[in-house]
C-alpha cells in the first residue's frame, strides 16, 4: 500500500494527552515539513534548564506516523484503535551520550549517511536537536512490529539503537522541525523481518529452575539500574506471556518486580495483564522473549552475557 508521504494521512493531537474529541487527520508530509511549529521547537532546542525544556517539549503537538487512530476505551483505560494505517514506520535514534546512548552521534550528521540506505522516506532531527528520526514505508503494516525488530538487528550492527517504544503502530511523537531534512520520495518499501527465532526447550521442573536463576540474575540488574525493559504496553503483556508460560502462577511475583520501573506501572494492571496471560496462553513467547527485551533496554547491551 505504498505511498508518498504527502498523500499518507496520521493523526494529529494538539498536545499529549488531547482527549478523542481533540483528534485531527492530516497529512504525514505537512506533520513532517510545516514550518507551524518552528518557534516552539527552536525554543526547545535553545533552552538549556532541564526542567523548562521538559515543559516546552511536552506542550508540542503529537502525530502518530503509523497512521489514522481514534481512542477506544479497554478495560478502564483508553487506548488507540488503527483505522488506517499510514504505510510508513517511523524509527527514533536518540542521542543521550550521559546515558551511553548512542552517543557516537554527537556532531555527526547522520542525514548525509542515511542517503545511502535505499527503503529511508525522511531523516530529520528530533525536537530536542541532538537525535534523528527516520519515516520508512513498509510493505504491509501488519508486520510493523516484525519490520521495527529486524530494523532494530541491523541498527545494532552499526552500533546504533533505536528506541524500543516505536515498535508500536500506535506510537505517538513529538512535532519536530529541520532546516534541511532528507527527503527520498522514491524510497523502497522496506520488507526485512528476523528469521523465526528457534524456540526454547519445552518447560520441565528442571529448565524452569534454571530459567529462575537466569532471571533472577536479570532482576537484580533492572533493580540495580531501574530499567523500564517494557517501554510499550504491548512489552509488558509479551513478557507476562513468557512469565506464565515458563513458571504458571508462580510467574507472578517475577512480573511485579521486572515492570515496577513502567512509568506507567500498577500492581492492579499487572495482576490483569498477568491472569490473561495464565488463562488464555501464547505459546510462542518464551525466555528468549523476557532476554530480548532486557537487551534492548537502555544500558542492556553492557550486560549481554546476563540471563544466558
């Protein structure tokens, strides 16, 4: 379904937290090139209290590049619906050299060498200034999240990462603007997902003592650093699916402790998460599962050899 990004439609929030009522439709290319809000991100970017940027960041708009959403509500708590997927995937690489992220990107224009990558529709720098973030099509939307793992594989390779939260179609970003972005509207659809991973050996007392020990060992280094490992609330559920499949109900406990650092945590949501976890399960999320998302988290790639 492939089109450019001034024919592909997304919805427009004019603030973070705009109710459904407060929910626009407009094009991704106007999103990405109209100089609207210039002077708020300048601001942004020139504002050097911590505390001030934050205010003037979290007042900029929000677009969902994956598409045209509208809220439902579940369960107690609104979430996005897809109505219409845009066709494109949109990838964050920030630049946070004081967290060890990707730090190799400070100074380095990143546009000039994304022109080499044939499936890139648009790079431009985020709206705090330091980072980049890309809009790819892709060949089915379906596959978002397989296409964002497999982007993920080869960002690493070239000793980039990208933010995990994007592997969601419904991820919501920030409003940005760039004097000079790259533009290719002749980009490929990008099609590339991992190979099937190979799965772990079925559950016995035995490999379900080991797993403990190698979770445990994971455990201690989220508490140690406070890592969110689940950044998207599909994350949370996945693991949960792992939890209960390697452990039943005793997976619980694990579940509490691995999520506590979730912004957006609650014991009562685990608890929900975890039980339909336990009554209708997903055979397909595994160990690998819970140590792919350690991995990914923000200072996990120091750590590989944990939960091995």
């Amino acid at each position: 379904m492939y089109q450019s990004i001034f024919k592909a439609n997304v919805s427009f929030f004019p603030c973070k937290e705009a109710g459904k009522s407060k929910i626009q439709t407009i094009s991704l290319g106007r999103a990405l090139l109209a100089d609207t809000w210039r002077a708020q991100v300048e601001a942004l970017r020139a504002e050097a209290d911590p505390a001030k940027r934050q205010a003037i960041k979290e007042a900029l708009p929000c677009i969902s590049p994956g598409g045209v959403f509208t809220y439902v509500q579940k369960g107690g708590r609104k979430s996005m619906s897809l109505i219409t997927p845009s066709g494109f995937l949109c990838a964050d690489i920030d630049c946070k050299p004081e967290k060890g992220i990707n730090s190799a990107l400070a100074g380095f224009d990143l546009k000039a060498e994304i022109s080499r990558l044939p499936f890139v529709a648009y790079c431009g720098k985020s709206c705090g200034g330091a980072g980049y973030f890309l809009i790819i099509p892709i060949a089915d939307p379906a596959k978002y999240r397989d296409y964002y793992k497999a982007l993920q594989a080869d960002a690493e390779k070239c000793g980039l990462t990208l933010d995990a939260a994007c592997s969601s179609i419904a991820f919501k970003r920030f409003v940005s603007w760039d004097a000079d972005p790259y533009i290719n509207t002749a980009a490929r659809p990008y099609s590339y997902t991992l190979p099937e991973r190979k799965r772990d050996a079925p559950i016995t007392p035995e490999t379900a003592q080991e797993y403990a020990a190698k979770l445990e060992a994971i455990i201690t280094k989220v508490e140690a650093e406070k890592l969110d490992i689940a950044p998207a609330e599909r994350d949370w559920f996945e693991m949960c699916c792992a939890l209960a499949n390697i452990f039943g109900e005793a997976g619980r406990d694990y579940a509490h402790r691995l999520f506590q650092f979730y912004p957006g945590y609650t014991a009562a949501e685990t608890d929900a998460k975890f039980t339909r976890a336990i009554e209708s399960p997903y055979p397909a999320y595994t160990f690998g599962t819970i140590r792919e998302f350690f991995k990914r988290s923000t200072i996990a790639r120091d750590f590989d050899d944990i939960g091995q």
